[in-house]
C-alpha cells in the first residue's frame, strides 16, 4: 500500500467517524424539539371532539405516554433500519413518502440549480472578465440582492408579479400521468404526453427561479472572485505570451479553473437548497417532501417530522462527506 | 466540447426554452388528461382510506363515495334511510335489526353478505384506531350476522341516535376477503361496494373515482369520473378555480377569497347550510364567569348579526340555540330568552345581582385552528361588550395544541369553541357539550340536563326528545354556560358549466355524485 493510498483511507475512516456523533446529536435534536412543542398528533386531530379522558386514552394506546427513552429507542432503530416508521395522521410509510415525493423536491432543485447556473456561471464570468466595469457592480449588487432576500419573500413576490399572467399561480394538476419513476416529468415523457410535459415545465419555473435565487448570488461572486484570481496566475500570462486568443485564454484556462471550487461550494448548497424547497413547495403547492413536511408539523405527526427531517439531514451529511472525499483525492494537503 | 458538457449544455438550453415558453403564458390551464372528468378541489385531508383508521371530514369524502353504510343520508334529508339494508328497525330499544338487499357485491365481485357487516363493526372496535370513529359506537355492544341478510345490533343502553350513527360513513362496509380483521389495510387498494371505486390516490395530491359498475344502491351518479384535487393553501385554490384549473372547489374558502369569486367570470359561489358552529363558552369555576349575572349580560349583548356581517362578510348565520337550524328539536331559545341586543336589560341584570360594572373579563381564542377570520370574530366581540360599558374585555389568543389543553384544565374564563357535528341530529350538539363528561372545559354540570339527555337518548319518540331538547335549551339558556353565536354556511365555488351543486352541497356530507360537467 502506497503512503498516498494509505493517508486518503485514512481520512475517510475518521471523516465517516465524525459524522457519525453528528448525525447522533441531530437525530436528539429532531427527537427533543418535536416534544417540547406543545400537543401531539392525537390533541392535533381530535381535540375539537374528544374529552381529556378519550384522548388520553387514545393518546395511551398510540404510545405517546411511553417514556421518552422508549420513544427515543424505538426512533434510532426506525433510523438504523432506514424504514423511519409509519406515519400517524394518514397511516403512510415514511419511506414512500420520501420516494413518491422525493422526485418532485428532486426535479424542483434541479431546476434551481439550472436556473442559478444559466444566470450565475455567465454574470459571474462577465463580472470577473469586466472587473470594476458597470456591469460587475450590477452583478455583484444582484448577488448580494438575490442572496440576502429569503425564499419567503421571494416566492410570493414572483407568484404575485408573474404568477397570475403565466398560469403558474395555480399548482400543478396531472391527472392521467402514471407512475413508474416518482418523477412526474420523467414519467409524462416515458408515456409521451407531451402536453403534461410542457404544463409540468410551465409550473416547475417560477418555484426554480426562486429557489434558484437562493444560490445564484453565491455562484456569481464565487466565480468572479476565482476568475480574478485565475486571470492572474502565470499560467494565463504564458497563454497570452504564446498567442492564444483571449476567448480561449478566458473560456479553456481560466474559467476551468475558477469552476473547481464553485463545484465544491456547489455542494454545501444542498442543506440550503433543501431548506428553502421547503417553503418554495409550500407556497408554489409544488408536490415534494417540504410541502408534505409542514402539513406534517402542523398535525404534529411526530414519526413524519423525525422521518422526513432524519432524511434531509442524512442526505446533507452524505454529500459533504463525498464533496470532502472529492476535495481530499483531489487535493493531498486536504487529508494531512 | 466533450460528450457529458454537451448534453449538460442542453438540458441548460431545454430548461430555458421551457421557461420562455411557460412565460409566455398557458392559455388553457384546465388539468391535463382531464377527459370531462369533474375535478373538485379541497384543502381537505385524508387521515385513512380505511373505515376502521378514518375520523374526520377529508377521510369521509372518500369513503362516502367508495363504501356503502347499511344506513345512509338522503341528499337534502337528516332522517336516515336504508343504503346496503333493505328495512331497519329496532325490534326493542336495545336491539337493532336490519336486513340487507340480496344480490349486493363489492366492487372486485365479492358477496356482500351479513358477515361482511359484523365483520367491519368487529374489526372497527377491535382495532380502536387512535385516529379512528370507534368512540362513536360507545353504544355497541355486538354484531350479530343471521343468515345471510339479517343483520342484529345489540347496544350496551338504549340509544336513539344508532340508526344516525350507523348512516355516518363510521359505518363503512368493507370486503372481509380484503381487510385484515385486527389491523388497518395498508396502501391504497381499498375495496368497497359504494357507488364509486378509488381509481387512483396519491396520499395529499390527488384522488380518482371511477363509476362503480357493481353498484346497486340508491345512488344515481351524475358524472362517470370525479376527481379530488389537494391543496395545502386556500389561496392556491381560490387561484386554481379562478384559472379552470379545477372545475369546482369545496371546503374551505376564506370569506374574503369567496368574495373575490364571487365578482369572477365564469366562476359561480353557491351556498347551502352548512354544520359548522361557534360558540362562546364560559368557564362556570372561573371568575368573574361563575357568575350566572356576568353570563346572562353577555348574552344579552351579544349581536350576532353584527359578529356575521363584520367577521364573516354573511358566510355564516347567527345562531340562537345549542341545536343546528334545520335540525329536528331546534329553537331559538336564546332570541326567546334576550330578544335582541339590549345594553339598559344587560345592565339591569349585572345591577340586580350586585355587579359593578365594567367587568374584566378575559376572552380567549386561537389563530391556528379556526381559520383567519377567527381573529376577525374576536375582535368583534371585545368591540360590542366594551362598546356597552359593562365589560372591559381583555383579549388573548394561544396556539392550538396548548389551548386546547388550557380550556379543559379551566383556564380561561371564557373562550371560543367551534363544534363540527358528526351526525344530524340533536343529541350530538348537546351532548358532548353538557354530558357529564364534556369535550371541552365548561365547570358546568346540570342534573335537571344530564336527566333530560337521558331522556332523548333512550327515546326513539319524536315528540319525547323534542320536548327534551326544548327543555335543554331553555335551561341553557337561562344559565348561558355556553353562548351559541353562529352557524357557517356551506360554500362551493364551481366554473360555468357545472350542474348539481345545489344539490350536492348537503349538510351531511359532500354530494359528489350529483355534480356533472354535462360531458
């Protein structure tokens, strides 16, 4: 075994290790926050029919009086079997609810992700290329802009301003689609109904361009600061010695290099992403996990909530793994 | 430019012609493989497509429409009439017998059979779902299938409402080959013999029904197809109905969104009775609501009507006794008591039991279970007592999961309350509020009303619950523990060219059969 070999192994027994009392922390977290929050999924449903005496009974044989290390138990080990139970207030595995939603919260950060690319990669190339030019400061100002504005304000801004006149501002509504992938696009092509397609397109824009302002800011800045920064490497002086035209010089040297650590900060973005999908679903009526998550909290659907949260922890957490595993391959001075 | 660049590059390009396209405007928003389907929009929910799991109104909606009763509602009726039974009747107060209609299935083929229907009550009180209806059937003792049709309820203690309780879709029907005896059905492939069957369901999405061939029943289905489209948001419904995205919307628009529909083209509001209703409760072991003086003031200042027009823009009509208008039983017992709303008798009352006016008075509510305009209500009423100079109400409001808690540890001394009944009849406006054991935090307890519950409850003569019910509702409204302040109308929203919603829109339950797109 190489000494190189060795030390990434290395890394990456300690980082999974790490990542273990992390997730172990959050799980108590998710676990603690959903009890100190007044009710239950009994109280939620039937406190406006049922007297103390019915709900408490009923409360007792749902088993929300056992005690609470029972409760904790019986959580890690749903956690540990990747089956996160079922849920109480429609009866649903978890684990559907992630795969039958999941494609729609999917499909929605992808568009975001296009969107931000589309706008970031181009205004942060021509910010950085036009350095302290009118249109680096409009792009920087629109980072900041998109940036510093939450989802919360955006998404109703957009569905007010454009929802009404584009057909967007009522949600998604497919009827003869069936199911096959759990991701409704991909399933109206697979059977070739082009029209679905084009009403499910038409309702994904809005929610992408709002969760995509999100991170668009963040793609912009982070490929004009490392634009900057390529253009003066000597590398692209030797370019521009030896003749190279000045497009290739910026599109085959530079930006390649600016793009590496936009693909890192890339996927630090996801919790983002994921966080704001939720209240762009909710108020888009888009049909993924984040939508389903607030019903859920509102009913007080404790297996749900710990479920659909443990999920959205766990895929974070994997993917800063990978992205750390990536960076450490790439990068040797990563893993000493 | 390598391969994987180029088709990132596309799906780039795609993704933006897309949205161009999709800016540009979609003429036609109607749902997409409609094919004359009538598409009803809710924001509903469905706790369970199983019976035996299923206690709310969204779970209700489905089985209704996928699963028969052995008794049922007729449209536009409260009195139960036969559904899978061909007659029922009580052979002595305790015993229920019913015989079913020969020749009836369930929508796979199955023989629905007497078995099936002691099947389905055993398994519902066996289970006792935590979310389910069993608490409905406290009356039930056992089922017993006699041959094949014969049907015999045994109750614990005479109960004049069962025939009502057995028409709720608490008294679903299901196929024994199907349903596990002892636990909820899992997924979605519920088996009924109602008039529809459950083509498709997407858990808060969407739910398909298709007309069920082996239906025999009292039915006649207007539409072949409907559909129950989910929304989390009234707002995205209101949007939904305004751009034909959903043919009709029921359940439940804001009164303002309804205002707004109202004066859209093509779209049409109607109204019908609805069940909802609202009360003004008292705690009687809080001060100052202990005092039966501070009580009878309020509810002479009361203006209902002004509450109705201010709050709710007309959606919901003033309400003047615990019993439903249009429920048998009903009066008026608080207009007859108060009349109309008078500050000098308020004032004479508060007078002549020593009171010093203005009273403090703390009035509780909630934002997060009764709908936006319960702020709206609040205010209204602190407005009116203050306006009278006897009250000088302090207004707080809690988040849902701890008022609840807090109203039925008694502490509040007087609160909102809503109350959505399960059945039509009286004995369920009065008894869960005035029995012995009350759904909610009262401190009252009347044994002239516990003796006259009694009453009605073992009495299947009209005459003789009506009197009690009378009796009931002058007495509370001499003591005005609880203050009956408005009944909601039922509202539906539907496009041009949908028919059947007047009937549709019926206090029981939702019609949905008898809506048609005339396609």
């Amino acid at each position: 075994m190489s000494k190189q070999s060795g030390s990434l192994r290395r890394y990456i027994l300690t980082r999974i290790a790490l990542a273990i009392p992390m997730v172990l922390i959050l799980l108590v977290l998710v676990f603690v926050l959903m009890r100190v929050a007044p009710g239950d999924p009994i109280s939620a449903s039937q406190g406006g029919k049922l007297n103390a005496a019915e709900l408490a009974a009923r409360r007792h044989a749902a088993g929300f009086d056992a005690p609470m290390y029972q409760q904790f138990w019986d959580y890690l080990k749903s956690v540990v079997t990747l089956n996160f139970g079922t849920t109480f207030s429609d009866h649903r595995q978890v684990r559907d609810i992630i795969i039958e939603n999941g494609g729609a919260t999917l499909t929605l950060t992808f568009g975001a992700l296009v969107f931000a690319s589309v706008i970031g990669i181009p205004v942060g190339l021509l910010a950085g290329r036009l350095r302290d030019s009118t249109i680096d400061v409009a792009g920087r100002l629109f980072g900041i802009l998109s940036y510093a504005v939450p989802v919360i304000v955006a998404a109703p801004m957009l569905m007010l301003a454009f929802g009404a006149t584009s057909g967007q501002a009522s949600p998604l509504v497919q009827l003869n689609v069936p199911t096959q992938t759990h991701i409704l696009i991909v399933d109206a092509m697979i059977v070739g109904d082009w029209d679905a397609v084009g009403d499910i397109a038409n309702h994904l824009v809005l929610p992408s361009i709002a969760l995509g302002l999100l991170i668009v800011g963040v793609f912009i800045r982070m490929i004009r600061i490392n634009l900057i920064q390529s253009l003066q490497g000597d590398y692209i002086e030797a370019a521009r010695a030896r003749g190279v035209k000045e497009t290739a010089v910026v599109g085959r040297h530079a930006f390649r290099n600016a793009m590496v650590p936009v693909i890192t900060v890339l996927g630090l973005q996801v919790a983002m992403l994921l966080s704001g999908a939720v209240l762009t679903e909710r108020i888009f009526t888009w049909p993924g996990i984040g939508r389903q998550l607030i019903d859920y909290i509102n009913q007080r659907d404790y297996v749900a909530v710990q479920g659909i949260v443990t999920v959205f922890a766990l895929v974070v957490v994997v993917i800063s793994m990978l992205i750390d595993f990536i960076n450490a391959l790439i990068d040797p001075r990563v893993r000493y | 430019m390598s391969r994987t660049k180029r088709v990132v590059a596309a799906a780039a390009v795609a993704f933006l012609a897309v949205g161009v396209t999709a800016c540009g405007g979609n003429k036609d928003n109607s749902a997409s493989g409609s094919k004359g389907a009538v598409i009803v929009g809710t924001i509903d929910s469905v706790s369970s497509l199983d019976p035996a799991g299923a206690y709310d109104y969204g779970s209700w909606e489905v089985i209704d429409s996928v699963y028969q009763k052995v008794m049922r509602f007729p449209t536009g009726g409260t009195k139960p009439e036969p559904d899978a039974a061909k007659s029922c009747a009580f052979t002595d107060p305790k015993t229920y017998a019913c015989t079913l209609q020969s020749g009836l299935q369930f929508s796979n083929g199955d023989k629905l059979t007497s078995a099936s229907v002691k099947f389905s009550f055993d398994r519902m009180l066996k289970i006792a779902d935590p979310n389910g209806p069993s608490s409905l059937f406290g009356t039930l003792e056992s089922t017993e299938a006699k041959g094949a049709d014969q049907v015999i309820f045994h109750l614990k203690s005479a109960d004049s409402t069962f025939p009502s309780v057995l028409a709720t879709d608490a008294g679903a029907i299901v196929d024994e080959k199907t349903f596990p005896a002892d636990k909820l059905l899992a997924g979605t492939k519920v088996i009924g013999s109602g008039p529809y069957t459950l083509d498709k369901y997407t858990a808060k999405q969407q739910a398909s029904f298709k007309v069920n061939a082996k239906y025999s029943g009292p039915v006649k289905a207007q539409n072949s197809q409907f559909v129950l489209q989910y929304f989390a948001e009234a707002s995205a419904l209101k949007a939904a109905v305004k751009d034909g995205t959903v043919n009709a919307a029921f359940r439940t628009l804001s009164p303002t969104d309804t205002a707004d529909l109202k004066k859209t083209q093509g779209v049409k509001v109607v109204e019908g009775t609805g069940t909802e209703k609202r009360y003004f409760v008292f705690h009687a072991k809080v001060k100052p609501s202990d005092q039966k003086a501070v009580r009878q003031a309020v509810a002479q200042v009361i203006d209902r009507e002004g509450i109705a027009k201010d709050a709710y823009n007309g959606t919901v009509a003033p309400l003047y006794s615990m019993v439903g208008n249009g429920i048998d039983g009903h009066t008026d017992a608080f207009k007859d008591k108060y009349g109309a709303p008078d500050k000098a008798k308020a004032a004479a009352i508060l007078q002549a039991a020593g009171i010093t006016a203005p009273v403090a008075l703390s009035y509780t509510w909630t934002p997060s279970h009764y709908g936006a305009a319960a702020a709206d209500e609040a205010t209204a009423i602190k407005r009116q007592l203050d306006a009278s100079g006897l009250f000088n109400v302090k207004l707080s409001s809690t988040e849902w999961q701890q008022y609840q808690k807090d109203e039925k540890a008694g502490s509040y001394a007087s609160y909102m309350i809503g109350w959505f009944p399960d059945l039509p009849d009286a004995d369920n406006d009065v008894s869960p509020f005035l029995s012995k054991s009350p759904f909610l935090g009262t401190g009252y307890d009347n044994p002239a009303i516990q003796a006259l519950l009694v009453k009605e409850q073992g009495s299947n003569d009209p005459k003789v619950r009506n009197e009690a019910f009378a009796e009931i509702q002058k007495i509370v409204a001499e003591d005005a523990p609880i203050i009956p302040v408005w009944q909601g109308k039922q509202t539906a929203v539907v496009r041009d060219g949908v028919t059947g919603v007047d009937k549709a829109l019926d206090p029981t339950m939702f019609r949905f059969y008898e809506l048609s797109t005339g396609k």
